[in-house]
C-alpha cells in the first residue's frame, strides 16, 4: 500500500498517528446514517407521487444534512485540536504560563 512521500517520511521518523477510540465507529454511523437518510428522503419523495414539490423536500433535505455533516465534522475537528494542545501544553509544564 503507497503512503506517499510524507508518509513514510513521518513514520520513518517515528511519528505515530493518535486516533481517538471512536473516530472508526463514528465514520461508519455517519456513512450508515448518510446512505439510509439519502434513501429515506427519495423514497418519500417519490411516493409523494413523485411531484416538483417532493424533489424540492428532498434536496432541501439532502442539502441540510451534508451541511449538519460538514459543521459537525468542523466542531469535532476544532475539539480535538483544542483537546490536543491542551493535553500537550499539560505535558510540557507551560500551562498556566503566559508568553
């Protein structure tokens, strides 16, 4: 399997990647819950004797929850950062300390 150049590099240095304990379960709920709510949303649009009105619900809904999916996915991202240089600043004695 390629990694690409930073990849070896990375783990060449003897860098390991972290993931949390949750973050597979999470992307499979997620694409479970993308897929059934796609389907969901067509099915019902289309036995809403498949009118412009239907289609109309069912892209607003589509639309609505990849925008849900892309904000949630942002404020897990921004909380494991904070989460991250939190658990560092402790490791390194500089909590508490101002520059």
């Amino acid at each position: 399997m390629e990694q690409g150049v930073f990849g070896n590099s990375v783990r060449w240095a003897g860098v390991k990647e972290h993931k949390p304990w949750w973050d597979r379960p999470l992307l499979v709920v997620t694409a479970l819950t993308f897929t059934s709510v796609t389907f969901a949303l067509m099915w019902f649009a289309e036995v809403g004797s498949g009118s412009r009105s239907g289609w109309i619900a069912f892209d607003v809904g589509y639309i609505g929850m990849l925008l849900l999916f892309y904000f949630a996915s942002r404020h897990i991202e921004e909380w494991q950062l904070k989460h991250t240089i939190e658990k560092h600043r402790s490791n390194s004695g500089l909590s508490g300390q101002q520059s």
